[in-house]
C-alpha cells in the first residue's frame, strides 16, 4: 500500500499543494512568460484568420476545439516525458503548472486595490476597477465601483480558482491547462456581440458547460465556510438571474453572505446591459465588506483543496 500512496502524493498531491501555496505568496508572475498569454495570441490569430466569410461558428467551434485538445495533449506530454526523467522533475514542473493555472491571490490583491482608490477619489476608483473588469467604468459611482470589484471577486473564484482545481482532480494538470485554453477562449470570443456571436458561440458553450458544476460548487463551499447556512435556498433562487447559467450562483452566494444587493444596467463595449438584480437589500459597500468577502474567498479555497486531498486518499485507500 505504500508504493501507491507515495506515488500518488509524489504525482498528484505535492504538485497540487506546492502550487497553490505558490499562487497564495506570489500571486500571478507578472514579469514571467505565462501560458495563458501564449493561449490569447494562439487565439487572437486564429480569430483573425478564420472569423471571416461563410460558416464562422463552424470554424470558431473547430478551431476552440483544436486548441482545447492541444492545450491537454501538449501538456499531458510535457508531464509524461518530464516523469520518464525524474519523479522529481514532475514535480517541479507539475507544481509551477498548476501555480500558472491559478489567479486567486491577483484578484484579492486588485480588489484591495480598488476599495482604496475609491476611498480616495471616484475617478481613481473608476480607474482601479477598470483593470478587472469589461465593463464601461468612466460613469460609475462610488457605490457601483465597490459592487464591480465585489462580483468579480466572486465569479474570480469560481473560474479563477475553484473550476481549475476542480479540473485537476477530474484529470490532473491536462485538465487544468485545457480548462485554462477553455475560459481564455470565453473571455475573448465569447462575446454575444456582432465580430463574435457566430465565431465564438461554441466556444461560450464549450466553457458553460466546463463551469456549469464548478460555480455550483463555488457557491456552495461559501455558503458552507460561511456558517449561513440557511442561504441555500437565497442562492437557488437568485442564482439562475444572471444572464451566464454559471455566474450568477457565486455572485447570489456572496450577496447573500454580505446581505447585499449584485447586478443591475451596466455598458459592455459600448452597449447598455439591464442584468437582474441580485439581492435585495440594496445597501451601501464598504471596506469591511470587501474584507469579509476575501475572508470568504480564502476559505473556500482551503476547503476545496482540503476536500479534493481527503477524497483523493479515501480512493488511494479503497482500492
């Protein structure tokens, strides 16, 4: 039984907690090449090359296809050959994959950011929560900057953190990085917008469906980290309100925990958006709910790295 379990660990565990623990100290390596800025340019040219003439969905939906399967096979290769040389260069490279694949700590970093500017001055605020979201900012008020930073948080640990973790345990580092190509082609070509709607529509499918059982869980490890737990029925009932099938239930979950008010009209590239509202209570944000929203965050993420190492030794263990 040992060869197993200390395989497994070797394998799958250490790679995962080294990792994780990486994102918590370092946060995103801005000054280090990042694969997720190689998946945009492979992206971007293929949007480029192919978005044009007849059957656009047909070629968008080959061609996010295409660089789904390369990101796991390229991946599971890169692990296989390293595991051929040394269990301890596997490792290494597994640790540092998976510290790539993360963006929790970034985000948290960028909300405190944001909370100050605002503090100090509306258009600074503006500014500060520009850099984390797509929406037009230049008209928001201080109250909506704060609402911003605060959905994003949210919605960050699901696709940021939760659904790459959760990818991991269903198939390892391959599955992290194919989910990483999978939401890098929502965030770009995702967009329900002329250049988009036909050659990205697979692809916004393609990361509904991949997120569709990680923000489910997302929301759940909050409601539970919480000790709220009489808001799981507010969740299920404001959670399918955002106009993503996937947003909406981390969004519901920290609205819920802070006793607030998400959502609402809002301009994406120019274009007014009436989102449902989330919540009811429509209350001013303030500095002490933006630090129990990242208390909230933090321990989500502890609980969802402990449950997938208590699940993966009870599987070592059965069999």
């Amino acid at each position: 039984m040992a060869c197993p379990v200390m395989t497994v660990i070797a394998y799958f565990t250490l790679p995962l907690l080294i990792g994780w623990t990486g994102d918590k100290i370092l946060g995103d390596p801005a000054r280090l090449p990042h694969p997720v800025v190689g998946f945009g340019k492979l992206i971007a040219w293929g949007e480029r090359r192919f978005n044009k003439g007849a059957h656009k969905a047909l070629k968008g939906g080959a061609w996010s296809i295409f660089l789904i399967l390369l990101a796991f096979t390229v991946s599971g290769l890169f692990l296989y050959g390293a595991a051929q040389l040394s269990i301890r260069l596997y490792m290494i490279i597994g640790s540092v994959s998976v510290f790539y694949c993360l963006a929790g700590t970034t985000l948290i970093r960028e909300v405190r950011m944001v909370f100050r500017a605002v503090g100090r001055s509306l258009d600074e605020g503006r500014r500060q929560v520009g850099r984390i979201v797509g929406r037009d900012t230049s008209g928001l008020s201080a109250q909506e900057v704060r609402t911003a930073a605060l959905e994003t948080l949210a919605e960050n640990l699901s696709d940021g953190v939760i659904a790459p973790l959760f990818w991991y345990f269903i198939a390892g580092v391959p599955g992290m990085f194919a989910y990483k190509m999978i939401n890098t082609l929502d965030s770009m070509i995702g967009y329900r917008n002329e250049r988009y709607l036909q050659f990205g529509r697979i692809a916004a499918h393609i990361d509904d469906v991949a997120n569709y059982i990680p923000a489910r869980l997302t929301a759940g490890l909050m409601v539970i980290v919480s000790g709220q737990w009489s808001l799981t029925g507010f969740v299920r009932n404001y959670g399918n309100q955002h106009a993503s099938p996937n947003s909406g239930y981390p969004e519901a979950a920290l609205a819920g925990i802070l006793d607030c008010r998400f959502g609402g009209p809002h301009d994406y590239f120019g274009e007014p958006v009436c989102k449902p509202y989330i919540g009811h209570n429509e209350r001013e944000l303030t500095d002490s709910d933006m630090k129990k929203a990242i208390r909230i965050n933090q321990r989500t993420e502890i609980a969802m790295i402990t449950g997938i190492v208590i699940i993966q030794s009870a599987i070592i263990y059965a069999v």
